[in-house]
C-alpha cells in the first residue's frame, strides 16, 4: 500500500510516497516556484542521487502533474504507474471549529474547507487548489484531509475565546485555533512512549520551533492552549511574524508611516520576529554565528526568542500542573543547541536540570535525545517531528475503517516496539 502525502503552499507543492507494508518512504521531493515562474522539481528516493528537473509550472495542477510524472518514470521513478498508489493525504491547515480529526475528502469536505479560508487567507487557498488538482487528476484514488488545527479542538473554552465583543466569536469565528497539530501530536505521543507512560497520564509541552514557532500545552494527552491564535501570528518570536505585541501597536504604526490594513499585515507576517531585530537574519545558524562573532542585534534576537520561550514553559505549567516534560521539535527546536540551553537555562526550581554535554549533542534529525540530568524531575527532550507520518497513518485508518479521532487512535509511534527509520 502506497500512501501519497501533499503539503500544497501558495508557491511549491511537497510530497512523499510511503510504502505502509515495509514503512520505509520511497520517495519525496518538492515542487518549487510554482506560479512565480522558473519552477523545478526536486526528487528524492532513498540510496539514489537526488534528481532536479526544471519546467514552469504556472499552478498548482501543473506542479501535481508534473510529480506524477516524474514518481512513474522509467528512469527516476518508484512506480510503474499512479494506479499503485492507494490514497492521497492533504495538508490542510485550517478546519476551522467543524473539523476535530482527519476525514475522507468528498464535494461537502472541500465545501465546508472553502466556507473557513478566509481564517487562513495565505494558506487554505493553495491547500483547496492542491486538494482539487488532485482530485482532478486522480480521480479513482481516495483523497483525505488532515488538519493542523484538529490536534487543538481539545482547548477548552476559556482557553481558546478571546476577550473581544462575543458577537465577533459568533458570527465570524474569532477564536484561538492553533496550528502545528499534526507535529503536536507526533511528538508529544513520542515523548509519553519515552516516559513509559500512557499519554493519557502525561502533562507535556511540546515547542515546535521552525520559521513558524508554536507551543502547546499537553495535559493527559489533549491540547489544552497552544500560542498560534485566530491565524498564524500569535505566539511566540518566528522567523519574520512578530508573535504576542501590544495588539495597539498596528494602529500606531499605521498612523505614523501611513500604512494600510494589507502593509501592516504584511510587516508583521513578513519583515518582523528574528528578522525585524536583526535586520538581515531569519536563519538561526546565522543569527547565532553573527552572535558570537559580537553582533549585538543576532544576540539580542537569540535573547528576545529564548525570554520568550521561557516564558511560555513557566506559564503552561501553571496551566497544566505537574509537568512531566518539555519537548523541543522542528528545525530549529532540534538543531538549535544554543537557543534550547538559554531557554531552559535557570530553570532547576521546577524541576529542569540542564545537562549541557547532551544537549550540545543533541544536534541532529535523526535521532531522540534526552538532554536534560537523569534525575531531573522534569525530562526535556528533542524529538525529531514526523508530521508525514501522521498523515499516512490517518489515511491508512480511514481506509481501513478502523480510525477515531487522535485521542483514541493507537497510533503506532506510540508504541513501545516502534522503530523510527
């Protein structure tokens, strides 16, 4: 059984073919530049050399066409033909308050995703152009979706309704939805199977921390808070979104420089976080390098980012109670040695016991570390996420008949005799 896992974004098209009886992945690759022109694809399948082709595609279906082609060629493909694949797992990143799970993909689904975009007005679209293109093009294979905001339905409503004007929730769906849930939930099951607990008995906070940056809180295995809001912009210090700031400042600004609604919105998704403090920087390796060479905006960035961090992990436990662990994930969270040590740093009076060797060596994607004492209280460990994987395993349940949402699904990285390839 060949699973197809899509994440369309307004400008690429990624994709990974898993192979569900020997779960290994045959294949990925990415689609780049599509619709801004000088588009190519690039092509992986594990023990070859990577392939890239280069070929304008000036959307999303072109893109999906041309990864069809290239997985079923003769010379650097994995399949003989698109028939072998069994089902086609989508990204989607909004679901609004309607979806709580991942779900079979029919004409009412893409209705109800459309009827929400405008929550996610940078991301749905491109998600429903890629759903539709390959539904165009594979019409006889299944199609599922799964949400980033699923993971999250779980928050109770104290925790997700903002102090605006009710009417707002009511007739516009102002609310905190979160994002990242498929990593969220990845990780966080990870981390219970590296306590030897139930995740059902576990009080976890999750810190995916990429260009986009979220938090979670955990407790018994559900989400109860996590940082992203109504959109992607909440939270904590990203890459170029500029997270929690007094919601007045946009006003200010937009007084001050003259600014509209659209340029507002787009300093502060675009050209503010890591990026607005250093003025050049959104990578963290450089951010860091330039740190230490005495750049004392890259210090500051690394100082801002980790007060931040902290302060999310201090303030989640209040909410969750005893804590059994912090997991640190995504790019940065598992490469970024000197970010997770000044984030955790001072931390011992609840129970955080760094030990700076581990996590010095912590500084790959491939492995689970635990990075803190053995006989800290409170464990801290980097988890490579797999957000792909969670993707299959949904689809591969809905195709069986045997899925349930993610508080009831015995996923099978939860298991003790998992082994991550």
């Amino acid at each position: 059984m060949i699973i197809m896992a899509l994440n369309c974004g307004s400008s690429s098209v990624k994709y990974q073919l898993f192979d569900w009886e020997k779960k290994v992945v045959v294949a990925k690759g990415m689609v780049e530049r599509v619709i801004v022109g000088d588009s190519f694809i690039m092509h992986e399948v594990p023990g070859k050399e990577a392939y890239k082709l280069e070929q304008d595609c000036t959307d999303h279906k072109a893109a999906i066409d041309l990864l069809i082609r290239i997985v079923t060629d003769s010379e650097h493909g994995v399949l003989k033909s698109v028939s072998e694949i069994s089902a086609v797992g989508h990204r989607v990143v909004h679901g609004g308050e309607k979806f709580t799970c991942s779900v079979m993909i029919d004409d009412g689904v893409l209705d109800a995703v459309k009827d929400v975009q405008h929550l996610a007005p940078l991301h749905n679209p491109p998600n429903i152009e890629g759903i539709e293109a390959a539904r165009l093009l594979m019409p006889d294979i299944p199609h599922v979706a799964i949400f980033d905001t699923a993971f999250h339905q779980t928050m109770p409503e104290y925790a997700f309704l903002y102090p605006v004007p009710f009417e707002w929730y009511e007739h516009h769906g102002v609310r905190r939805y979160g994002f990242h849930g498929t990593s969220h939930l990845y990780v966080s099951k990870r981390a219970a199977m590296l306590l030897g607990k139930p995740s059902s008995e576990c009080n976890i906070i999750t810190m995916h921390i990429g260009n986009g940056v979220s938090h979670c809180a955990i407790k018994g295995g559900i989400s109860v808070d996590t940082t992203m809001g109504l959109t992607p912009l909440e939270g904590a210090v990203m890459g170029t979104r500029c997270g929690d700031i007094d919601p007045a400042i946009p006003a200010f600004m937009m007084q001050k420089e003259n600014l509209s609604a659209k340029e507002i919105d787009s300093v502060l998704n675009k050209k503010s976080g890591i990026l607005g403090i250093t003025g050049r920087y959104t990578d963290r390796r450089d951010v860091i390098e330039h740190a230490a060479q005495g750049d004392h905006r890259c210090q500051l960035a690394l100082d801002v980012e980790a007060y931040r961090l902290k302060k999310y992990i201090g303030g989640y436990m209040a909410a969750i109670g005893k804590l059994d662990a912090v997991v640190f994930t995504a790019g940065v969270g598992e490469m970024g040695a000197v970010i997770r040590e000044k984030a955790i740093e001072g931390l011992e009076h609840i129970g955080i016991f760094l030990d700076r060797e581990r996590n010095a060596g912590a500084m790959t994607r491939k492995r689970e570390s635990l990075i803190t004492t053995d006989d800290s209280p409170v464990k801290v460990f980097v988890i490579p996420t797999d957000e792909e994987l969670v993707f299959t395993e949904d689809v591969v349940a809905i195709l069986n008949g045997t899925y349930t949402d993610h508080m009831n699904f015995e996923y099978s990285f939860s298991k003790p005799e998992f082994e991550r390839k």
